[in-house]
C-alpha cells in the first residue's frame, strides 16, 4: 500500500499554536504520528540564570496565558516550601478561588475550540461568551485577563472583599444556569455524538502507560486527580473526582463539563468556610535567598503540573522546572492518532486540550 | 550508576502500578573532582497521591539506560534530556534523534554552556548568576534533608 | 469612507508567544467583541489573507515559518505585531533561544503593545492596518 506523509501544523487553522506531526498514512488510515515541538521553545527554564527569584513568578506566570495563575500558583508554593513561608489563611483561600476560576475558564475555553474543531461554531461562539464573564471576574479581582500576577511569594498581592466575593458567587451562579443548557447540547446533539462518539479510545491500561494525567486520563476511568491530595486547603472542600469510563473523545468532553459545574461548587464552598473580614493578612514575605529544593504538584485544568525548583542560597536559582499536563498527555495523543482517519486527527488532538506553550516553554 | 539495580528499581514501579510523573535533569557547574560538571537526574513516580523518586548523579558520557521498557512514556522526557543536557541516553523506544526541541544552540542546558552564558554575561557586564556558584552541599545529599514536596504526601526518596 | 470599505482576512500565527494574546485575538472574534460585524475574518489559509496577526517573538525554528506564511500572502499586505513579545521579544527577551520582535524577519506595519495585548487594542491595531493597507492599495495603483 502506498504511504503517504501529510505534516499537520505548524500553522494549520484548527491548532492557535503550532506543534507538528507528521503523519504517516495507508490510504486514509495514520499508522505512524512523529512529533516535532520547539517553535515556541523559549529557554524560559534557563532565565532564572538572569532574573532573581524574587522576579521569576512574573515569567513563570508567562509559561502559558491559560494557566497563568496556576503557574505562578505552583512557582510561589514551591519557593515558600524552600524558604519555610507560612501563607495566611485568607490568601490560601483566594488562591484556591482563583485556581477553581481558572478551571472554570480554561474549560470553557477548550469546550468552545473543540466545539470549532468538530465544526460548530455557534457553541463555540456560546462558551467564550460565557467566558467573558470569568474573564470579567478576574479584570475585577486581580486586574489582568489573562496574566494576573497577583501571587506573591509568601502569599497573594490583593485581596478581595467579601461583598465582591458574594458577587462573584451570585454571577456564577448565573453563569451555571446557563452553562447548563450549553452542556446539554453537548451531550445530546446526534451531530456532536456522530464525531466524536468511539473516536480516539484510550483504555484505562494505556491511560496509565502512557502516563497520561488530568481529565485525559479521567476520560479513561482513572481516578487520578492531584486536589485529592489535600494540599492547599482542599482537605477542606467535598468534592470527588470526576470520571468517565469510555475513554473516547465524548469521554473528555463530558469530564470538562462535569468540572465545570464542579469547580462552582468548590467555589461556592470556600467562599463559605474562608474567613471573613476586612485587613487579614495576605502575605508573609521571606526573607533572605532560598537554599534547598522542592517538588510541587497541582492539579492545572489539563491535569498534574510538577514544578521542581533548585536553590542554591544565592539570588538566582539554580534549576526550575515545570513538566507541563500537555507534556505528558503527548505519548497518548501520539498512540490515539495512530489507527485513526485522517479526518479524526483534529478532534483527537484537540481532545487532549493541547497547551504547547506549555509544553515547550 | 549501577544499571542493574537501577533498572530493578524502575521495574519495582512499573509493577507496582505508579505512573511516571517527570524525568527531570540539573546541571551542576564544575568543581575540582568534577571538571566537565554533572548531572543530577530524578525519576519521579506518582501512584495515587504518593510521589517518590530516584536519583542519580551523572558525569557526562555516562550511559544512562532509558526507562522506556517498563515506562514506554519515558521517550518524550529521555529524548528532552537528550537533546537540552546533551545526556548519553540509550536504548530508546522512540528516538527523535535530536528532532524534538531543534534549538539554535545545541544542548543549550549543559555545564559547559551554562557556564560559557554566564562567563559571556559577567564579561558584558550583564547581571546574571555566578559561573562558580557557591561551595555548600545543595545537590544530591543536600535532598534528602529537604522539606516534602508540598501538594501531597510523600516519600522523597534518594537512590 | 476608506477605513471599511474592503473587509480584510486576516491570518493568525503564534510566534512564541506564551498564549496570552492568541487567546485574546480569538476572544475579538467572540460575541462580546465580535470583529467581524467589521468584515473581519479570521482564515487559516495565508493565500486568502490580508493582514498578518503574529503574536510572540521569533526564535530559530519559526523564522522560516514567518517568512513563508509572508511570502505566501498576497499584495498588498500588511503584518500586525500583537503584544510586547511580537513587538521586542517581551519579558522573553532574555531566554536564550529568543531573537527579539517580528521586525527582526518581516516588516511590520502596526505594533500592538501590551502583555498580554487587549482585545480592544488588538481591534485598534487591525483597523490601522486597514488604514496601512488602504495606502498600500493606492500606492500600487498610482
């Protein structure tokens, strides 16, 4: 049979950011997918040789738009693990409002790309209009869109008032009702279920091989999510992880709209339980440069993130890293293109909410 | 290191149901004993909210086996090292062949270039890290006095 | 009146940029901001397009990509640098593998600041791209 060699990307109107494949294909079937990434590879890892730690958080906060809040999160957590920072309570809990806020927006950021990618662009258009109004709240709280820098080491930079708070909770709130009738298209829509309905299974024995994490893997039956953990206040919150067991494109779809509702309600739980009160304390700031290392683990809307940082007890670190979700949901993406049709390839990679800046940082 | 144990060890996880969070290397600058600087490497593994990892000390030229048997996901991390550090990565399931990052510079996070940036910084006059960072035990016996990663319990544990 | 009297097409392409402004150019094509009561498309094909929106720096591997997505578009034609990457290279100038702004492999006609770029400003950037092209036009006709 004769193969044939398409190169999917850089630039290719599904994918807002270039990663390459180059699929090897049998008629219309992909037998091989080889994985090329590096165009938006910037050395960031390799700046803390020239910005001091203190300033770091700014250009972790910048690994990716999307995540930017959870990023410089992660940055901050591991640096007050190193230095032995004790964060006020009132700060842990508006960083875990804010992750969950995050959630909440990157998901319904990826539901409307994947609703583009299948070719349906009203939904598409329906959740980033509803994302306008998280991107709202955030203008409100932190003051940025997209990049916020409001975590500081040590603690958070602004606080939020209570009143603001218990509006934020009423527009989200509102912002479910609506999310819900968009969710039921979702689910119900035989045209939506026609693409992607048994496309791209991934077994929950393969979800473990290759090592995927976050909802790809939730999708899959895996009950693996980073939050049951306990670490940062969520010991505090009731939920449980959302799981899928098809593990096909469907599957993804449905976990990111069930952590959509989720993640309102974890909100709705710690605006409950923080405490209340104008002028607590939001920061403890360290001192002095740090020495030592630390592993931190989130959980990111596209699953486990892993930073490792390195001091050396001078100003400059001497190692960070961050291994991104999207990094390791790739060996599955590049199994599940495998076998695939051609014309399945865009739903597929996109079904793994592929951050690439991310993953290349 | 010592191969055999190493990859007894790696198998220990595989079989023991753990998935692989993160192969991840530092370079260390060069010292007296260490002219061409090292590498510390850490496999990290992570099976419900427990995370522990091993760890090795390599010189550059050692061979470090890929993990890619028992973790066939290990390619993506054990083709970055590859290419970023310039470590001697071998037996490979899937090999990029130094197609994965394609930076202009190659093997920009070895010792060696580390430390040529650094110097050209200090010569410009560009405030940046110290090419001799300071004397002190922050590598590999430094970690196992280090605080527990923070997001979930865990065992660090030093190889 | 000059201003919108052609709808121009426009081709995205992410340089290096850390997401921030592609999401911010895809959220002018969205309901709230909604570019394209202006006749504003975004296309995917370059040979379609007139205004080229780059957003992040160049590095090594993406000057190629920049200057044949250029190279495939057609007279006249204008590039829109979104956002302090595209603009200098950014918070980013400073990694390694960075080479600085667009400039650096195209011309670029409208810079767009900001980190990230609003979309209100990004808007702003393409309608004097409008502007710019509409100069174009007439130049190649005089």
């Amino acid at each position: 049979m004769k193969r044939t060699v398409i190169p999917f990307g850089p630039q290719h109107p599904v994918l807002p950011e270039p990663i390459v494949l180059d699929l090897i294909l049998e008629d219309e079937r992909v037998v091989d997918a080889v994985p090329t990434i590096g165009y938006i590879h910037r050395g960031l890892e390799m700046m803390v040789e020239r910005v001091e730690y203190t300033e770091m958080g700014f250009v972790v906060e910048r690994i990716c738009g999307i995540c930017s809040f959870m990023h410089g999160m992660g940055y901050c957590l591991s640096l007050e693990t190193i230095m032995n920072v004790e964060v006020p309570d009132r700060a842990k809990w508006l960083r875990l409002i804010w992750a969950e806020i995050s959630r909440i927006q990157s998901h319904l950021l990826w539901l409307g790309l994947g609703a583009d990618a299948f070719g349906f662009e009203n939904l598409f258009m329906h959740c980033w209009r509803m994302r306008e109004e998280i991107l709202d709240i955030f203008e409100k709280t932190t003051g940025g869109r997209v990049i916020h820098s409001v975590n500081r080491i040590g603690g958070v930079k602004r606080d939020v008032s209570d009143a603001e708070l218990a509006a934020i909770l009423v527009r989200l709130e509102e912002l479910g009702k609506a999310f819900k009738k968009t969710a039921s298209v979702f689910a119900t829509d035989p045209s939506i279920a026609h693409r992607l309905v048994g496309v791209g299974v991934l077994s929950p024995e393969d979800a473990l091989s290759t090592a995927s994490v976050g909802p790809m893997a939730r999708a899959s039956g895996l009950a693996t999510d980073t939050r049951l953990g306990g670490a940062n206040l969520y010991d505090q919150i009731d939920f449980q992880p959302v799981v899928e067991t098809a593990g096909d494109c469907l599957a993804r779809v449905a976990v990111r709209l069930r952590e959509v509702e989720q993640s309102i309600g974890i909100i709705r739980q710690a605006i409950d339980k923080m405490p209340k009160g104008e002028g607590l304390p939001l920061e403890n700031r360290p001192r002095g440069n740090p020495a030592g290392e630390a592993f931190t683990r989130l959980e990111q809307p596209r699953g486990e993130v892993v930073y490792y940082v390195k001091a050396n007890g001078t100003k400059y670190l001497e190692r960070f890293r961050a291994r991104t979700p999207t990094f390791a949901n790739i060996p599955a993406m590049i199994q599940l293109v495998k076998g695939c049709e051609l014309a399945d390839v865009p739903n597929i990679i996109l079904t793994i909410d592929p951050c690439i800046s991310c993953t290349e940082r | 290191m010592d191969r055999t144990t190493f990859l007894a060890r790696i198998e220990e996880y595989h079989m023991g149901g753990w998935r692989l969070a993160l192969i991840n290397a530092t370079s260390a600058m060069s010292t007296e004993e260490q002219p061409g600087g090292s590498f510390d490497v850490v496999w990290a593994f992570v099976k419900d909210n427990a995370f522990e990892y091993l760890r090795e000390e390599i010189v550059p030229g050692d061979e470090v086996p890929s993990i890619s048997a028992s973790f066939p996901a290990a390619f993506l991390y054990e083709n970055e090292i590859r290419e970023l550090f310039g470590i001697n990565v071998t037996g490979l399931n899937v090999d990029l062949g130094g197609q994965l990052y394609k930076t202009a510079k190659k093997i920009p996070f070895s010792p060696s270039a580390i430390r040529a940036r650094l110097e050209a910084n200090a010569a410009a006059g560009i405030a940046s890290a110290s090419p001799t960072p300071p004397a002190g035990p922050h590598g590999a016996a430094h970690a196992a006095s280090s605080p527990a990663p923070t997001s979930a319990p865990t065992a660090g544990k030093t190889a | 009146m000059s201003m919108f009297s052609r709808s121009p097409w426009i081709l995205h392409y992410d340089g290096s940029s850390c997401n921030g402004c592609d999401i911010e150019v895809l959220a002018c094509l969205t309901p709230l901001y909604d570019v394209e009561r202006f006749g504003v498309v975004n296309t995917g094909n370059p040979k379609h397009a007139d205004i080229f929106l780059v957003t992040g720096s160049v590095n090594e591997r993406n000057i190629d990509i920049i200057q044949n997505l250029y190279g495939q578009m057609p007279d006249p034609k204008v590039v829109v640098a979104v956002g302090a990457c595209a603009c200098s290279g950014g918070i980013f100038a400073r990694a390694y593998n960075i080479q600085g702004g667009i400039d650096k492999v195209i011309p670029v006609d409208v810079y767009v600041p900001g980190c990230a770029a609003r979309p209100e400003s990004i808007i702003d950037g393409v309608v004097q791209g409008i502007a710019a092209l509409e100069e174009k036009r007439k130049k190649r006709a005089s």
